[in-house]
C-alpha cells in the first residue's frame, strides 16, 4: 500500500515552518515552538503534526541545510570561477553555522560520530569538487585534503551570531580563502 499524497496546504505549512524555524533558531537557540508556529502561521498543533519534538525539527532543518550545501557545490563550480564559487559556496556555510551555533548540541547528539552521519562523506566530497576544480584551474592549491578544510570550517559554528558573527566569520573565511590560494 503506499503513502497518501501530501496535501499542498500540508507542504506549504510545512515549508513555512522549516523557514522560520531557521530564522528563529540563528537569532535564539532558545526560540519557543510556540513562537514559529505563531509566527509561521500555523497553530502549535500543526507543527507538532510535522515535528513530534523540537529535536525532529532541529534534525530536520540540519538535513535540509545540508543537502542545500552538498547540491549547491556542484551548481557553484559548473556556473562560476572556482575562487568565486568557493567563496559564495564558504558564505552559504556560514549562514548555516549560524543556525547550528545554538542547536549543535542536538545535531551531534541525534547523528553521532562524523563518520557515522550520513551528510559527512557528501559534505566531504563538496568542498572536494570545489578544491579540485579551483587545484586544476590554478587558483587553489594542489593536494589539499576537504577533511582539514571542513575542520577549518567548524570553528564557524562556534561564532556567536549575537556577537558579531557575521562580520567575524566573514573575516575567518578571508582567511581560510587567503590560505587555499595557490
């Protein structure tokens, strides 16, 4: 037998809620689900509906994000100059350590070990397309593992987006991007 359609209201409201969830989560790690609902206009029943749990929500927008970030590395490569697509690539990362900055804590506790998340060779394997093609280019430096730039990155969602993180991960990315340069 399988599963009913979903409704388009269903999807929508659904949609609504994964984008304000994001927004409340990287303004406040502490945003009620009260508060999204509200604001997605949605009652708190609907939400619950789509996400028995704040932590099946959390997991959810981590999901999202992620195969965002995994699908767009490919699309940034094809469409721009490697240094260009790694760095609007880098910023996309970014905007998602904002929202993992207050919510890590379930994410690690929800998907383990690295190893073991099943995002973690995908994401690996991004920053590697981007790193080759900027290496073949001649742009980036040649040899460089995606293991230890993803390492660089992490300190990403650690930034306080409350303390200025926008501009101190902007800096930070500078930084990393000045090191990659052949």
């Amino acid at each position: 037998m399988s599963a009913r359609p979903i409704r388009k209201d269903a999807r929508d409201n659904r949609e609504r809620i994964l984008t304000v969830a994001r927004e409340e989560l990287a303004a406040s790690s502490s945003a009620s689900l009260t508060a999204i609902a509200r604001r997605a206009g949605v009652g708190i029943g609907t939400l619950y509906r789509h996400f028995p749990t704040r932590e099946a929500l959390v997991m959810e927008l981590y999901r999202h994000d992620l195969q965002h970030l995994i699908d767009l590395a490919p699309r940034l490569r094809d469409e721009q100059p490697p240094l260009t697509a790694l760095r609007m690539w880098f910023d996309e990362v970014a905007r998602y350590g904002r929202l993992k900055f207050g919510v890590a804590e379930v994410i690690h506790a929800a998907t383990g070990s690295a190893q073991e998340d099943p995002f973690y060779r995908p994401f690996v394997q991004a920053i590697g397309t981007l790193l080759e093609t900027g290496a073949a280019e001649g742009t980036l430096k040649e040899g460089v593992d995606p293991e230890d730039v993803l390492l660089q990155l992490s300190v990403l969602w650690r930034i306080d987006p409350t303390r200025d993180g926008e501009a101190r991960a902007a800096r930070i990315l500078t930084l990393i991007v000045d090191g990659l340069r052949a």
